[in-house]
C-alpha cells in the first residue's frame, strides 16, 4: 500500500513539474539594432528620448515544446498609460515552437512625450499555454527630446470652420516644450498655400516640459475665393533652424463683395440681412465706430439682440443706441458698436465677434481692428519741445533787455557828470 502510494506522488509531482515547468527561454533583445543586456546580468542603462521610436526585435528558445506562445514588451509606470496604450505596449501573434528551436520576433513602442525624464523598465515576457511565465527587465533612461525636436504642436484650433469669401478666420495654437532646456525666438506662420496667404505671430522663449499658447492669429480669405475646402498649414520656427508643423483645414462658401465692393453682409434669416464693415483702422487709445445696419425683409416686426465678445482682453465696447432693436416689417434699422483701444494695445489686426442673436436664429459675425499706432507720444514731445523753446527765448529776450537797458543807465550816467 505505501509503495502504491509513494508511487503516485512521485507520478503527481512529476505532472505538476511537466505543466508548471518554463517552457521558453528569451535569448536576446535588441531595440534599433543594439543588443541589450537584462539587469539580472547587468546595471547599463540605454538612454532614448521622448518621441522616440523603439524598434524591438526578441529572440526566444524552446526549452520544450510549446502551444499558443506569445511575447509581450511593455514600460510600466507612464502616467498616461490607459490614454496611449499602444506607445508603451505591444505583444506578437500567437505561435508554436518545437524543443530546442528558436525563433526571432519585431515589436515596436514610442516613448510617450508625455513620460517623465528618469530611469524606466522594459520588460520582456514570454508565455505559452501550459508553462510558467519568463520575464526579463531592461534599463532604460528616458531623456528630454533632442533639442531640433524641442517643439510639437500640441493642440490648434480655427474659427469659424467655415468662412465666408472675402472674410477672416482665426487659428489658436498650443505648443509644447519637450527638451530640457528653455527654446527661443519662435515664429509660428499660419498660411493657406493654395490661396498664396499666410500671417505669423511671435514668441520669446518657452520653458522646458512647459506649454503656451500663440496669440489669435487672423488670417483673410481673399474676396473672389472658389467655394471649397483649402489646407491651413501651421509651421512653428525655432532655434534658428528647427521646425515643426501641423495641419487643418477649413471651408469657404461664397461671398456677396467679390463683383462690387459693397460692405460685407450676413444673413440672420431669410428675410434679414445685416451689414457691418469687417475692417475699421483705430489707433492706440481711441475709439472706433462700427455700424451695424438690419434690414427686416419680413411680414412681421422682429426683436434683435446685439453683443460683442473676444474684445474685452485689448479694448472696451458699447453698443448704442442699445443692444435690443425691434424692427418692423419692411424696414431697417441701425445700430453702433463702439470700440476703444487701450493705449498699450500691440499694433496689428485684432479680431473680436459680432453676435445677432433674433430669438430663433443668430448668428456670429467676424470684425477686425486693425490697431495702428498712437501719433499721441509724438505730439506730445512736439508741445514740450515747443514749450522749452519758448522759455529759453523769453529768457534770451529778458537779458537782452537787461543788457540794454544798463547800457543806457550807463550811457545817462556819463552824460549828467560834471566835468572840472
């Protein structure tokens, strides 16, 4: 009876030996071509950078035959890694290996550029069916960009998504910094190739590991566009000879200014039209006007509500004679949107949004103020150059005056002495 059952442990254990037993052996790893070492058989540390592509090429040996294999490379520890999934982990197809035989497999990661600058792990595992798991860990130092890579384009945007020919659009862009060290003297140019356009914004430096943003960039289709669909390409310059780009795309419909040169208008409704320069010029700390004429075409009066955002930052506005108007049926009405500048307003094209809202329907109307600059500074050292000359001629005037009038004195002096 004992021999019996020492014989079925000992057949026990070996079964349990033969389903737990490492079945696959990972003879080596290479990433871009260069073998690395585990940390079991080493302490080097492989330095790669943000954005950087990792061409994974692992070799494996089976040590027994083996069902339904696959490898997983994967970096543990990413912040964002149920956002990027597929930058930090990749796994082969499942496959059968016969004992002693090895075969070779390519995986490939991105480092996120969103990962911290410190020491990672890769690790490598290799599983079948019925083995247990291998797994072999590797060094790695995540670094900051290259510094000719410093900038991406984070996020962008254009508004509106479609423009009316002869009208503007703005684009916002976000960039970020990924090198370890400040970037600077960037150029962001915004342009439509396909119309021969373009307009750029500066920037003085940016941080490392930090984000900004662009100022509005505002850019005019020209008048006569075909309606369609253009490219709006966006390039950011920096360090002299970097550079970095994305791109969108916008929709222009047609215009009513492209035979004449009337003022620009925007339909409310089918029985409402409204006309309101696009463009006024206004120097720095003064005010410009804007009239805003509605026609009501319609059978029945209709209430207008008028309002203006995207100015706040640069000026002040109000609206007169008020911001409500109800217009009758068959008549026009107008109304001023007044803008004031401050006085240290950057020159150029400032773009704001007009908004019609008539309680069914509204719309959103572009405007620019294009900033010019304030003569007021110069006036005013005119007046005090002014000013000081004339205090130094009366002061000229005054001692010229003293000088003769002791001359005089002098010359009655001598004539009253008397002589012996």
């Amino acid at each position: 009876m004992k021999t019996k059952i020492f014989v079925f442990l000992m057949a026990f254990i070996a079964l349990s030996a033969a389903v737990s037993a490492v079945n696959l052996q990972i003879s080596s790893v290479d990433i871009n071509g260069r073998t690395i070492q585990s940390t079991d058989t080493s302490t080097t540390a492989n330095d790669y950078s943000r954005g950087q592509a990792l061409d994974i090429n692992v070799c494996v040996l089976a040590l027994a035959d083996v069902q339904n294999a696959q490898i997983r490379a994967f970096i543990p520890g990413y912040d964002y890694a149920t956002n990027e999934p597929s930058k930090i982990s990749d796994m082969t197809d499942t496959f059968n290996l016969k004992q002693g035989h090895e075969e070779c497999f390519d995986m490939s990661l991105q480092v996120p550029t969103l990962i911290d600058v410190d020491y990672f792990k890769l690790r490598v595992t290799a599983d079948d069916r019925d083995g247990e798991s291998v797994l072999e860990n590797y060094q790695l130092y995540l670094t900051g960009i290259s510094k000719k890579n410093a900038i991406e384009i984070k996020d962008f945007s254009l508004d509106p998504q479609e423009v009316i020919a002869g009208r503007a659009f703005t684009g916002k862009i976000e960039i970020h910094n990924l090198a370890d060290i400040t970037v600077n003297d960037l150029k962001l140019t915004m342009s439509i190739p396909a119309l021969n356009i373009k307009v750029s914004e500066y920037m003085d430096s940016i941080d490392s590991d930090k984000t900004k943003t662009f100022e509005e960039l505002l850019l005019r289709i020209p008048e006569c566009t075909k309606p369609g669909n253009y490219d709006v390409e966006m390039i950011v310059d920096f360090n002299s000879f970097s550079e970095t780009q994305s791109a969108g795309s916008i929709s222009v419909t047609a215009g009513d200014t492209c035979a004449t040169a009337a003022t620009p208008t925007a339909p409310v409704q089918d029985n409402t039209v409204v006309s309101v320069p696009n463009l006024q010029e206004v120097t720095q700390g003064t005010s410009v006007v804007y009239p805003v004429v509605i026609n009501n075409a319609g059978s029945a009066s209709q209430t207008y509500t008028l309002s203006v955002t995207g100015a706040s930052t640069w000026s002040t506005t109000r609206i007169d004679p008020s911001s409500v108007l109800v217009v009758p049926a068959g008549q026009s009405k107008t109304a001023y949107v007044y803008v004031g500048t401050n006085n240290n307003v950057e020159l150029g094209d400032k773009a704001f949004t007009l908004s019609i809202d008539s309680g069914s329907d509204s719309k959103s109307v572009p405007l620019v103020a294009r900033i010019t600059k304030s003569t007021t500074t110069d006036l005013s050292s005119f007046k005090n150059a002014l000013e000081i000359g004339l205090v130094i001629l009366v002061v000229i005037l005054i001692i010229v005056g003293l000088v003769i009038g002791f001359n005089k004195m002098k010359d009655n002096k001598q004539e009253t002495e008397p002589y012996y």
